[in-house]
C-alpha cells in the first residue's frame, strides 16, 4: 500500500517535468519564432515510521501507531529563449538579475566604505 501511495507520488512529479515545463510554447512573431527556455528542478522525499507502546498500565498498552510524511517542491528558472529565424538559430540569455544585483551591492558598499574613510580623514 505504502510502496503504491509513493510511486503515485513519483508518477505524478514525473508527468509535471516534461519538456512543456523546460521549452514553453513557441512565439511566432515579425519572422522569428521564440521558444522560451527553463531550468526546471524537482524534489521530493517521503518517510514512514512505527511506534510500538509498550508501557505498562497504559490506554495504549500493546498497540502500535503508524505515522507517514511527505512532501513535494519545484523550482523553475528562466534560462533565456531560443530565437529561430530563416538564416539563424541562437540562444538568447535571460539577464542575470541576481549577478547584477551583487554587483550594485557590492559597488555600493565599497563606495559607502571609501566615503566613510575620506570623512574620518578629514576630520582629523
């Protein structure tokens, strides 16, 4: 029973991965076609577990509990698209926004950082 409920789960997790998820539905537009790329990331863990009372003078003297978990997650991540035209094909990357935002941050913090130190400076 229990090795059924889980390969449900993973047929079900499975069926949701399929190549619709990782290239969308094409664009066709002004002579191109697009296809929008993903990286698509699947997870999934499950677990069972028996306890066996076994105290004395208790209401549950001799009886076992069952308990069962799981649980399920997906992360999708937009790569770019793939532009197709009557002379070319080519991989067009989505932009990075998090190699950006670091960049910012950190550009930012050194300036905060230097402007600290000329002000100390100058206040001696």
């Amino acid at each position: 029973m229990i090795t059924r409920f889980f390969q449900s789960i993973s047929e079900k997790i499975q069926g949701q991965a399929g190549v619709g998820k990782v290239f969308g539905e094409p664009i066709e537009a002004q002579g191109k076609t697009l296809i929008p790329v993903a990286k698509v990331t699947f997870g999934y863990g499950a677990g069972v577990g028996n306890l066996a009372q076994h105290e004395e003078g208790s209401d549950h003297e001799g009886r076992q509990q069952t308990g069962a978990g799981g649980g399920a997650g997906a992360v999708i991540t937009p790569l770019g698209v793939m532009e197709i035209t009557k002379n070319s094909t080519r991989f067009v990357p989505a932009e990075d926004w998090k190699k950006w935002t670091q960049i910012f941050l950190t550009g930012f913090t050194t300036a905060l950082l230097v402007r600290k130190l000329l002000i100390g400076k100058n206040k001696k």
